[in-house]
C-alpha cells in the first residue's frame, strides 16, 4: 500500500536553481535546513505570487497547479528538506531544462505556436543542458566562453 507521501532533500549551490516546475497532483511542504535563498511562486495563470526570501528554519509551502522555483543566495548554499502530499503518485512538470514539459511537446505544432521556425525552436530547446539544477549565473559565464573558445578553434 502507497502512503501519497513523497520526501525530498535538496542541496543547492551558491547563485543556482531548482528549475520552475510544478506539482500537478501534489502540495508541497518544505523546511530550510541550512543556508538562505528565495521561494518564487506564480499563480497558474502566470502571474507573480509570492517572492519571499527565506533562511534557515524558515517553513514553505506550495499547492498543486502553482509554478515555483527555489534559488539559493549568491553569497552560499540553500539546503532545504520537504515531502508532497498526494493520493497518487506525483510528477513534477518541470517547465525549463532537458526535463522540460516542452521537449515532451517538440515538432512543428510547438513551433507554430510560438511563432517560430522548426530550427529556432530546436535551437531554443537545446540550448539549456541542465533538467532540473540550473547553475548559477557565474557557472552558465564560463560555459559559455568555453563553448565559444571551441567553436573558434574549431
């Protein structure tokens, strides 16, 4: 027999992310173990919700359907522990990144509805590496100089 309860336990570096996703069957409950960093929640109709900076002790909550990402501060790291409620198994939608809900939707119809041609959107969805841990700000810097660095001496 399943419980409907999921527990989690996430580490994150300094500057990154847990990529925006939501939880489609599922509210989630966190608790910030160590560190500092910011909670974003958006109501599901895309607007801002909530901005909220939180540090160590510091609760969270987050219903299903409400888009959310959780950064760590730039000065060090955001470790948080957490469980989702739910009576059936949950998925969360991730809506950036290799796991996004847009590489499930990839083709010509994807395209279309974003006014784009096949080969930008194709470009668009590969350029992010990372599914569900964005780097920060510094770490995307340095990749980029050194895909540019390869692309010139190639």
């Amino acid at each position: 027999m399943r419980s409907g309860i999921s527990i989690y336990l996430v580490n994150l570096s300094a500057g990154s992310m847990m990529a925006p996703h939501v939880n489609p069957t599922a509210t989630e409950y966190g608790i910030v173990l160590q560190g500092s960093g910011t909670i974003q929640i958006g109501y599901p109709n895309g607007s801002a919700a909530m901005n909220a900076d939180v540090k160590e002790g510091d609760v969270f909550w987050i219903p299903r359907y409400f888009p959310f990402c959780q950064i760590s501060s730039q000065s060090g790291t955001l470790e948080f522990f957490g469980f989702t409620t739910s009576s059936r198994k949950n998925r969360p939608q991730f809506l950036v990144g290799k796991s996004s809900v847009l590489q499930t939707l990839r083709g010509p119809e994807l395209a279309a509805s974003f006014g784009m041609s096949d080969e930008k959107m194709e470009k668009f969805l590969d350029a992010q590496r990372e599914a569900v841990i964005l780097p920060s700000p510094y770490v995307q810097k340095q990749r980029r100089e050194a895909d540019h660095e390869v692309r010139q001496s190639a």
